[in-house]
C-alpha cells in the first residue's frame, strides 16, 4: 500500500494539520483505518496516537482509497475538538455506554 498526501492545511486555531490522502492498494483488500493511520504518521513524521482518520472511502474496482485525517500535536487536543465516535473509530477512547 502506498500513501500519497493531495493536500495539506496548517489549522492554528484548532492546534491541528488537515490532511487529505490517496492510498493505493491495487490488487490489496481495502486498508483498515489502523493501516492508514500508521502510514500516514510514517510519511508526516508524526506518531500514530496523534493522527485521527475522520473518513476514508473506497473506489470499486480501482484499488484506490482518499479520505481526509487530521494530525493533532498533542493527543489531549484531539480528544478535546474530536467527537466520541470519532475517537473510537481511531482506538483514542472507549465507547460510551447508552443511558437508560
């Protein structure tokens, strides 16, 4: 799997750097969220824990995937800005249980 960056935005305000990526995986199944994150943190620097996928999406039949990450430079700034789900979806929180 190879993964390209298309575009990158420094967001100040949020303490954040926007990110959407291409990830080639001609021949390859669809690379899990985890997969993505660790090549992204790989080819930014930047370690794993700091690096949230907000959405990927496939191409079928193409073996391409794009999605849009961010990359936070601190892991308390992510959970604070980043909603629950999210943070799940990127093994940075447990899920909450539902009220009764």
């Amino acid at each position: 799997m190879k993964v390209d960056i298309v575009s990158k935005f420094e967001n100040k305000v949020l303490d954040r750097i926007e990110v959407n990526f291409k990830a080639d995986h001609d021949g390859e199944p669809t690379p899990s969220r985890d997969a993505i994150r660790t090549a992204l943190a790989s080819a930014l620097g930047v370690p794993k824990e700091r690096v949230v996928v907000d959405e990927m999406g496939s191409k079928y039949g193409i073996g391409s995937t794009e999605g849009y990450a961010k990359v936070y430079n601190d892991v308390e700034v992510a959970k604070k800005y980043e909603k629950n789900y999210i943070l799940v979806r990127n093994g940075l929180a447990e899920k909450k249980a539902k009220k009764a």
